[in-house]
C-alpha cells in the first residue's frame, strides 16, 4: 500500500528523504500514516524536507494522525492527491504542493485545528486545498497556482454532507486558477475561490488574478473570482481581483446569515473582452 508505513509510530521524525513511486501499481502511497481510530495521545510526526514523487496513490496520506508538522518538502507528479490527511493539530509549512492529479491539500475526511502557511499549491489537476468537515484552521501566506478547479474549495462533500467553520483566510495569492483543460467551464468550480455553507470564516486581504499558461500559451481562467454561498457570521472583504476574472468578480448564491461582502475591488481581465 505504500512505500514507507508510519502508522505505528509515535514522536518520529523523517527528514531529507527522496521517495520515487515510478508510477507502479495501484493506489500506492509514498507515506503512510493510518489508524482505524484515534489514539489516546498526540502522535507528533514530523516531516522535514523530504521529496515525495511520481506514487500511483497519494503522495502523503494520514488518516486519524493527531499532532503532525510537514515543512520544507516537494511533493508532486502523484497521481492522486499531494497531501491526504484526516486529523487535527496539523502543520503544513514551506512546502511546494505540485502537479498531483487530485488536490493539493485533500482533507475531505473531518479535520480540524490546522494551520497552512507559505507553501506553493501549483498545477494540481484537481483542487488546490479541498476541505469538507473541517474547522478552525488558519490559511495565510499561500500562493495558489493554475489549480483544476477553484484554489480553494471550502464546500461540503457531495456524499455525506458537512460544512467548514472557523477559518481565517488571510494574505494568499491565487492565480489563475480553473485551468481550462481540467475545469469544466462555466460550472461552480471555475472560479479562484468557492466557499460554501460555511460559518466563522474571514477572507480578507487576499489577491485574485486570471490568466493563461506559462509563455503565453493555453486558454484563460477562470471565469469567476469568487463563488460564495451559504454563509454565516462571515465577512469576505478587501480583497484585490485586477485582472481577476474573465466573467463576473462575485458569484452570490445567497442563503447567507450576518454576512458582511464588501469592497472587494476588481476588474475582468481583458480576455474575457475578447472571449464575447
């Protein structure tokens, strides 16, 4: 199932190792750290500049990991997620998150108490960070990359339901994002940024921009900045999108509750002119 299995060990340390998948099998992750329950007391992994590549399966995979912090590693080219993870008390930190083809960041399980700072989350074919059931986290600092779908998708799963609340979204750069091969057009997920059914949450000083591939090449995105639904004691404010759309800034599907959205500044980038 994996090339290295952590899931027995406790207060543990992996630091400057290079894990190659190869792309064998199937479903076989590079790091795995899985329990079928949580344990009475905090596990406190650390991963340290370690790279993780090319496994047929999630690069990293925690499930039930109570007390981990990741810095300093690349984890890229999986073919399923970067990072899987479903646990509480969690640091990810300057890392680069790239070119998986799930999500970057992958915590679709119930999570919570995390904290995601200065990492790169580029050219990962599905989302950047997908979060379901998950609360109080701190999302700062990240620059957000040519995702499939929105850089951030805070939204409940579509098989059990469960919202996000408790987040703090402040500083990020997410640049164009809903890469149009992987995105389907027109849908909720082109955009940079979706949230919904969420409570708690401050999005504020962040910056959104569209754009195409790297020399110019491939189609723009995304369509939209930002959708946002569901809501509840929330603000989405003073935020930055020049060039940041291609359609529309916001799109509002209400339902929301003491929600404050406002000077959110912006304008459509110049193809989307061109694309009508």
């Amino acid at each position: 199932p994996c090339l290295i299995d952590m899931s027995t060990s406790r207060g543990s340390t992996l630091n400057g190792l290079c894990l190659l998948g190869g792309g064998l099998g199937k479903g076989v992750h590079g790091l795995l750290y899985t329990q079928d329950k949580p344990r009475e007391k905090e596990d406190s992994t650390r991963l340290e500049r370690c790279m993780i590549h090319g496994f047929s399966g999630d690069g990293i995979h925690m499930g039930f990991v109570w007390c981990f912090n990741m810095r300093g590693c690349i984890v890229g080219g999986n073919r399923g997620s970067g990072v899987w993870v479903r646990g509480w008390d969690g640091f990810i930190i300057d890392c680069w998150i790239s070119a998986n083809h799930g999500a970057g960041i992958c915590a679709d399980a119930a999570t919570a108490a995390m904290t995601i700072t200065a990492n790169r989350i580029e050219w990962n074919r599905r989302y950047g960070i997908h979060c379901s059931r998950a609360g109080v986290y701190n999302i700062t600092g990240n620059y957000f990359d040519r995702c499939g779908g929105p850089g951030l998708c805070l939204k409940p799963s579509d098989t059990d339901g469960g919202g996000c609340g408790t987040f703090a979204v402040t500083g990020n750069v997410f640049n164009r994002c809903a890469r149009p091969d992987w995105t389907e057009q027109g849908s909720l997920d082109d955009c940079n940024v979706r949230m919904e059914s969420l409570w708690g949450l401050t999005f504020t000083g962040n910056v959104l921009s569209a754009g195409q591939d790297d020399g110019g090449k491939g189609g723009f995105s995304p369509s939209c900045g930002m959708v946002l639904g569901k809501l509840n004691d929330a603000i989405v404010a003073n935020n930055a999108m020049f060039h940041g759309y291609l359609k529309e800034a916001i799109r509002d599907l209400g339902g929301h509750g003491n929600v404050k959205i406002a000077d959110n500044l912006g304008s459509p980038h110049p193809a989307g002119k061109a694309q009508e």
